[in-house]
C-alpha cells in the first residue's frame, strides 16, 4: 500500500486525507498545532509537530496552503526528495474534470461564485477552492466542470495543474511575507498561464497595468474595457462579448443585481467563461439576474430610513477597500475600516478616501497608523470608535446615504475572522434598524 503524507488538519487536508484512503492509500496526516482531531477512520494521526515516523517512506506530500514553502517541514520533504503539491493538484492529477481556475488578488470569490452559479444551469459543476469545499471533496463526482478559487498559495504547489481556462482578476501587493517578495507572488500567479501549464483560454484585466501588458498562452481574452479582439465589457448600457472581432450583447447592465465598477469586472469575467463553455445568452442573462453577492463582499445588509448598510469585511487589504470605496459616487458615506495592520501603503487608499468618502471611523490596532496617513494626506473628518458596535451607532448618527464596512485591514485584532466580523457587523446593523 503506498503511504502518503497530509499536512494540516485544515478542510483541505481533511478532505486530502479521506480521498487518498478511500482510493486505497495509506495515509498519515500530520499537524503541527496541539488540536484535537476528528475521527478519522483509517487514517493515521499526529498532532503538536511533525515526527521522522509520518514523514519517511511517503511517496508524495499533500499539503495545506497555509504552509508557507520555506517552513521547515516543506524544507524537510525536499531533502528527502517527497514530492509537495497541494490538495487542488491531488484533485487534478485523479480526475478528468476540467478546471475553470480563478485566481487574483482581489476579486476572485464573487467571481468564482458567480461563474458556477451560471455553468450550473447547463453543466454538473461545482464552486471549489478557495471558496466553499475543497475539490477532492467531488473528485468521484463525475463533474463537467470545477469552477476552482485558486489562492497564490494554491498555484505555488500545483506543477502540473493545466486549466481548461486561467482567470487572472487583478494583481495588488498582498502575501509578500508567505512568497518572500512581489516578484515571486506575481510569478506564483503566473505559472497557470504559462507553459508548460497553459490553459486553453486565458482571461486577463484590461484595466491592470501588470495584467494588460502580460503574454498569457493559449487563446487570450480580456474583460473592463475593448481590449483586442477578443473581450468583454460594458458600452451603452449593456454587456458586450467579443470574440474574433464578432459582437454580442448579452445583456443590459441594468438586470445586474451588483454594485461597482469591480463587480461589472466580475460580471465580465463569468460571462466570458460561460460563453466559452458554449451557454448561451439567455441562460447567462437569467441567472446573473438572480445570483446574489457572497457573503462579506460589499454585501447589502439593510436600511435604515435613507442609510443602506454595507458589509465588505472581506477586504483585508487596503486594495480590496479601495474597489468597495469607489462603488458609491455622488454619495455620502460613512467608511468603516481598521484592524490588524498589514503594513502596506496606504497612499492611494488615502487618495480614494478624499474622493468618495466624507466621514471615516477608525477601529482596531492599525488605527493609529490609518489616522496619521490620513491626516497627512490632508483627510482630517476622522473619529475613532473602540468596537464594532460603536462604530455603527456613531456612522448611524451621521445619518449618511451609505454605511460601509470595509476595513482595509486583517480582523484578528479583535475577531477570529473576517467572517466572524462580518457577521457581527450584519446582527448588529439588524438590530438597530
């Protein structure tokens, strides 16, 4: 029996380790914190440190993307000559089912969640990845499609992973510490639009300065703005795809549920997708008509008389801010933002913050920081709140047109997640309306 190494008990590991078993492997899981695992019947379990045991005479390595690649586990299992890959190159290597792979900075979960939502109404394909269930979790499925968020993480540990199609959302500093540079987080994204993973259609940002000048392989389409031959954008009042210079409009932007100029991207991005699967424009059309935002992306949470509340707690950088600040042109809004500090610049979110916000309260650690770069920038209509809670009630006083959550910041400060502060964010805002 051919043993197999699983690092992490997180839910990719897990379910990593259960497919492995189940197609007659002998696996043996390995976790460096002191946790409490499930049962997990057949499978061999450590937690609190990876032992000499688990790791020799492993065939492959399975591991979690939180690891980084120069841990000293991943370093071990290099001198050891074990191969690494991650759980979505595991799901790859035992399936015939072709990837739509997802990827970018920012941008990707709306993206992927829509882009499934359309091929479900003609195809057996599933959302996966960084959003929802971890691909092994359908690899006996027989799928037509995964519809896979993949995280730079991902792509890093996946040397053989070939899309059916690669899309590329946007590229903005973030992960530096995990890739150990810009440069290598770039190329880390890069490596499914290149040979030897080439997709067959590649899909890029028109309007990224990185993106709109980068070769891609295979045949390359482009969404924000007419861009070659093959692209999709907006004109008029309508979606429009081309391909090979011959046009279609799908659909008016007015049926789009979204918001901002971001989602309009997204939209792009899911449209060309579906066209190159072959659905058709009424299919596309009627089911981005009824697909509703993630949760936690510049989610609508409820009004209160002229105020409409807005959770974007999934912006953890202040990129992911900016895209949600520049959603409500000619409106008064409040900006809620703070928390674990990354550390990046803060120069062109200041820039955003002077033009499209007129009150800002500062939550969390990186509040002091935030404060003065604001201040400097020349934005002083800034007031610092110690919760949450406090927050809302104050952005509620103000009485603005837009109410919005979008910290710019990671939330362990003060949540476990960005989840968990999202959610926060929408009882509270319920309670008080």
């Amino acid at each position: 029996m051919t043993k197999v190494l699983v690092l992490g008990l997180s839910k990719s590991g897990i379910a990593a380790a259960k497919f492995l078993k189940h197609h007659g492997y002998d696996v043996y899981l390995t976790e460096s914190k002191s946790v409490e695992a499930e049962n997990l019947d057949g499978i061999h379990v450590e937690t609190g440190g990876h032992s000499l045991k688990f790791v020799e005479g492993s065939e492959f390595a399975v591991t979690s993307p939180g690891i980084p690649p120069y841990s000293i586990i991943i370093e071990l299992l290099r001198l050891k000559n074990i191969p690494v890959i991650s759980e979505i190159e595991l799901a790859y290597r035992m399936s015939d089912t072709p990837f739509i792979a997802i990827t970018g900075t920012n941008g990707k979960t709306t993206t992927t969640a829509l882009t499934a939502h359309i091929f479900e109404k003609k195809f057996k394909a599933k959302a996966c990845g960084n959003i929802g269930q971890p691909p092994c979790d359908y690899a006996d499925d027989n799928l037509d499609y995964y519809v896979c968020e993949m995280s730079s993480y991902q792509i890093a540990m996946s040397p053989t992973l070939t899309p059916y199609i690669s899309v590329w959302t946007n590229f903005t500093p973030d992960h530096i510490d995990w890739h150990q540079g810009i440069e290598n987080y770039f190329a880390a994204k890069a490596k499914i639009f290149k040979a030897p993973q080439a997709p067959k259609f590649a899909v890029l940002n028109a309007c990224d300065e990185r993106l709109k000048d980068f070769q891609a392989d295979g045949e390359v389409f482009y969404f924000g703005k007419r861009h070659t031959g093959n692209c999709c954008y907006t004109q008029n009042g309508e979606f429009i795809y081309e391909r090979n210079g011959v046009v279609e409009f799908v659909m008016p932007v007015s049926d789009c549920p979204l918001v901002g100029e971001h989602n309009m991207q997204n939209v792009e991005c899911a449209i060309i997708c579906s066209k190159l699967a072959g659905i058709d424009n009424d299919t596309i059309k009627n089911a981005i008509k009824e697909f509703k935002s993630p949760a936690h992306r510049l989610e609508f949470t409820g009004k209160k008389g002229k105020t409409e509340f807005y959770n974007d707690s999934k912006a953890t950088n202040p990129e992911a801010a900016i895209v949600a600040i520049k959603s409500f042109n000619d409106k008064d809004v409040v900006l809620i933002a703070g928390g674990r500090d990354k550390n990046t610049s803060l120069k062109e979110f200041c820039d955003e913050v002077k033009k499209h916000i007129k009150t800002v309260i500062l939550i969390g650690e990186a509040a002091d920081r935030f404060e003065k770069n604001l201040q400097n920038s020349g934005f002083d209509n800034i007031i610092r709140e110690k919760t949450l809670e406090s927050a809302v009630d104050r952005a509620i006083e103000i009485n603005p047109d837009v109410v919005l959550l979008s910290p710019a910041c990671a939330s362990f400060d003060m949540f476990k997640s960005y989840e968990e502060r999202g959610d926060v964010f929408k009882r509270y805002v319920r309670e008080k309306i």
